[in-house]
C-alpha cells in the first residue's frame, strides 16, 4: 500500500510504542518477577510452587470449569452458527446483534446482573416462589461460575464458527448430496471438518478467558471457591507476593503459548 517503506515504518511506530508499553514490559516484569526470589536471584520455585496441593486443585478446578465452559458454549454455538449462516442477511443481523449487545455492556456489570438473578432471594427464586414451585441453590456454587463464563464468552464462539460456515460454498454440500451423502454424512465429512479452524479458534478465545478468569469466580462463587485465577489475584493484591503471583502466572502462560501453536497449526494447514 505504501511504496516508501521509511513512510510506513512511521505510520507503524504508535503501533510498536503501544506494544512495547502494553506487552512487552509487563510482560518481561511478569518474567522478571517469576524466576527470581527477592533477592533477586534466578529461581524457578515461584513457577514449581504450581505442584503445591493448593495451586493444583485450584488449577485443575480452573481446567475442569474453562473445559466444562468451553463444551457448552460450543454446543450452543455451532447450532447458532448454522442458523446465522443460512439466514438472510436482514434477520442475521437482527440475531447476530441480540447476541452480541450484551458485550457493550460492563463485564463486571454483566456478571452483577447473575449474582441478582441466582442469589437465594433473588429474581429466579422469587419467580419459583410466586408460583409454589421448589427454590433452587446455584449462586456460590461451580455451576454459578459456569453460568456466568458461558454467558460472558459464548459470543467469542459464536463468531469464529459463524465466519467459519459462512465460508462454505454452498455448492459443495449441494455436491456432497449429489454424490448420495444423507443430511448427517454431509455434516460429518464436509461441514465440520471445513469449519475445524474457527472451532478451534472458538475454543481458544473461550478457554483461556475462561481458565484465567478471578472476578466471575469471586463474583458468582462468594469468594468461596478459589480457581488459579483467583490465587494469582490474592498473591498481587493480599500478600503482595509477586515473585509468586508470577510464578503463577507462568504456567498459566504455557496453556496461552499452546493454544496459540495449535491455533496457528490450524490456520497453517486451512491455508494448504
């Protein structure tokens, strides 16, 4: 687009300013931080405290529920997908707008709004009541965590597959039938493998929020429940450990960089 490269190169240089500001310093404080003692000499106990019984149930907890998460959201956004897909463009912007209006809003506020909704004396309880029907217990509990993860990062799923089926041309699947394949052989062998880089990207922009998170835990599970995330918060902000919180925080950078290989992988072999 630019011809002189000295002219780009200075159209890029915010870029690279916020990048450096942003990224790469917390970044290398992070690093910093987590493999030296406050001695500031090298270690690699703050990363090893990860075996440790407490940080690894409260890292398997975090995988257990950003898994669970990630299950639901893509089963309810492949579906979504399809839909999106084959609409006209009038009503797909109509439904695409309805789910992603709620991301305008505050995170915390959206998460707020479950704690009203799923509290013992909350909205759906006083609705269950009204009408003599049993109450139900979910706020505090994995399942409010859960709740409140899938409705924060469905979105993130929903479009990557969108995208992903809005690619297929239609003359494909018409040939697949043409070819004697039924509804589901079509949807096995064709559909869901041309759509396996934007489920994978799905997957990778759900999980990983979902793995890191510590304020949808704090918020729906009363404090109570304490997920990786919620350590690594407690060690900056509580014991202001931070040679630790970083440590920490490392290995959870290592599920970040593996998600980060297979998604590019995939793009790698979609591009072939």
């Amino acid at each position: 687009m630019f011809k002189d490269p000295k002219r780009a190169h200075a159209l890029a240089s915010p870029y690279f300013v916020w990048a450096l500001i942003f990224i790469l310093v917390p970044l290398g404080m992070i690093l910093w931080y987590g493999f030296t003692d406050d001695a500031g000499a090298v270690t690699i106990r703050n990363a090893a405290a990860i075996a440790q019984p407490e940080h690894l149930k409260a890292l398997l907890l975090a995988i257990e529920l950003a898994v669970i998460s990630t299950v639901i959201c893509f089963l309810l956004a492949y579906p979504l997908g399809m839909i999106l897909a084959k609409n006209k463009m009038s009503s797909q912007g109509i439904i695409t707008t309805i789910f992603i209006l709620p991301m305008w809003m505050n995170f915390l506020l959206r998460t707020f709004s479950w704690m009203t909704l799923l509290e013992n004396h909350g909205v759906i309880n006083g609705f269950l009541e009204k009408f003599h029907l049993p109450t139900v217990h979910v706020i505090n509990t994995p399942s409010a965590i859960v709740i409140g993860m899938v409705y924060n990062f469905l979105p993130f799923m929903i479009m990557p597959i969108y995208n992903s089926l809005a690619k297929i041309d239609n003359n494909v699947i018409n040939a697949a039938r043409d070819l004697g394949a039924n509804a589901v052989q079509t949807f096995l062998r064709v559909t869901l493998p041309l759509t396996v880089p934007g489920i994978i990207s799905g997957v990778t922009m759900v999980f990983i929020p979902a793995l890191t998170t510590f304020a949808i835990s704090t918020m729906l599970g009363g404090s109570k429940i304490l997920l990786i995330g919620n350590v690594i918060e407690q060690e900056f902000t509580l014991t202001y450990d931070w040679h630790l919180g970083s440590g920490l925080s490392v290995v959870l950078m290592i599920f970040i960089v593996i998600n980060m290989i297979v998604q590019a992988l995939s793009e790698k072999n979609d591009e072939l």
